[in-house]
C-alpha cells in the first residue's frame, strides 16, 4: 500500500495507525464506490468511532485520505442522496 502525503497527514491528526488502515481496506465493515471519483471508501469500527479509508485500487493500492467520525451515517446518507456512492 502506498500512502499519500494528505493520508500520512492525517493519519497523525487523528491518531490513527498504519494496521488499522491496512485492515479497514482489506476486511472493512462496508465498502462504497465513490462514483464521482471512481474511489473506493473503506469503513470500519475503530475504538469508538469508524475509521473512513479512502482510496484507488489499480495496480498499487494508493491510501488518498484517512480520518475518524463518529458520524458515518450523517456522512454514508449525504453521499447516497447526492448520488455519489454506489454499493
């Protein structure tokens, strides 16, 4: 996996590890595609909150974005109902 700069950062701001990337894209909870921008996004529980993983998938896995919330279903309704995910 490679990981992008934007990700590295922050991944530092809300504490989240490398593994718990790594997991969330390979066994995640629920997987969307983001039909806007043909990424995919990753989700999984992680302590309290969900762990959202954003990223592209061609011959690397490259991680575009990482962060916490524990708002995930505000978050998965906004994005269906602007037609941006797909299942």
């Amino acid at each position: 996996m490679i990981f992008t700069s934007h990700a590295k950062t922050r991944m530092e701001e809300y504490g989240i590890k490398e593994d718990g990337v790594e997991e969330t894209v390979r066994e995640p909870e629920k997987l969307f595609l983001d039909i806007k921008t043909g990424r995919l996004i990753a989700i999984m529980k992680y302590g309290e909150k969900h762990l959202v993983v954003v990223y592209e998938s061609n011959e690397e896995i490259v991680i575009v974005t990482v962060f916490s919330t524990s708002k995930i279903n505000k978050i998965v309704e906004n994005r269906v109902r602007n037609g941006r995910l797909g299942l």
